[in-house]
C-alpha cells in the first residue's frame, strides 16, 4: 500500500499541492540569479522561500476551522507579504553591496547546506490524516530554514537596509515556530 493510499480525499488534494508548491519552492530557490552580492543573494532566494509559505498559508485555510491555526496562517500571510514587499524596495540598491569571493562561497556553502537540510525536512514532514497537524509539521521545517539563513547572512558584510528585514524575519519565524509547537500539543498532533 502507497503512502497516498492511507489519507482521506481532502487530505490527498492538501498534500498534492503542498508538494507542488514545494517543488516550485526548491526549483525557484536553487535557480536564483547569485551575483557578487550577499544581501542581493540573499533576497533573491527569500522571495521565493516566502512566497511559499504564502501559498501554503492560503493552502490551510481552504481546509482548517481552527482560529488559532487561521489566525497563524493569516499572520503568515500578512508578515511574509510585508517582507517581500521590504525586499524588493532595497533589493536594487543592495545588488550594489559587493563581496569577497572567500566571503560568497562561505556565505553560499552555508545556505546550501541550510535550504538542504530544509528541502530535506520538509519534503519528510509527517503526514496524517491531520491537515492541521499536516500543515504545521510543514511550516515549522520551513520557519526554522529562514532563521538559519537570516541569522547566517547577518554574520557577512550587507546592505544597512537589509539588517531590519533580517531580524523582523527571524522575530517573527521564532515567534511563529513557538506557536505552532504550542498549537500541536494542544490539538493532540
């Protein structure tokens, strides 16, 4: 017996597009456009981490009635829409903050090893016939990869603008992640 073959519909349509949408994930994270720049790498490859998690936010809510977890994935909604907006208004002034080729390849060893581990544990969430549970068994994997990569990219030379979005990403993600931990004993996940 497959995998799929032990989850109810809804929870097989769930997982089918929770797995697209990391797929798209992955593919648009490993295909991002690395220059010179540290704080452009680092955006270029957050977009899409965020975007992500917006979609797999919107994901949840065609299914939960459970208002802490709406009012979680709402949040996500909202927070990693803000994030990206704040990117993108620096994301062409801080390509202009150049780095050391040491500096680039430390910097990129320790992401890739970051969004493997992520990519890893994600794609090896647990899955039940508990979409709530499904859901944050997913995204905590996910949160715990954007704190790894913020707190990595603020150990390297960046664009001052950068700063503020790397520790609201890493205030907000932690805060999240103590939330969903606390949501999944309390629904019994």
């Amino acid at each position: 017996m497959s995998r799929q073959n032990k989850f109810n519909n809804p929870t097989k349509i769930y997982l089918e597009h929770y797995y697209c949408i990391l797929d798209e994930m992955i593919r648009n994270m490993k295909s991002a456009d690395l220059t010179e720049s540290i704080s452009h790498n680092f955006i270029t490859q957050m977009i899409p981490h965020h975007r992500a998690a917006i979609k797999m936010s919107q994901n949840i809510l065609k299914y939960t009635k459970n208002k802490p977890l709406e009012s979680i994935a709402s949040g996500i909604i909202t927070e990693q829409t803000k994030s990206i907006e704040n990117m993108r208004k620096i994301e062409s002034s801080c390509e202009n903050c150049r780095n050391s080729k040491q500096d680039l390849w430390l910097y990129q060893h320790s992401m890739n090893e970051i969004m493997q581990e992520m990519f890893s544990n994600m794609r090896n969430a647990r899955a039940a016939n508990q979409i709530n549970c499904d859901f944050m068994w997913e995204m905590i994997p996910h949160h715990m990869g954007a704190i790894e990569m913020s707190e990595t990219t603020l150990q390297y030379p960046i664009c001052p603008e950068l700063k503020p979005i790397l520790n609201a990403i890493i205030i907000s993600q932690q805060r999240g992640v103590i939330k969903m931990q606390h949501l999944l004993q309390y629904i019994g996940c």
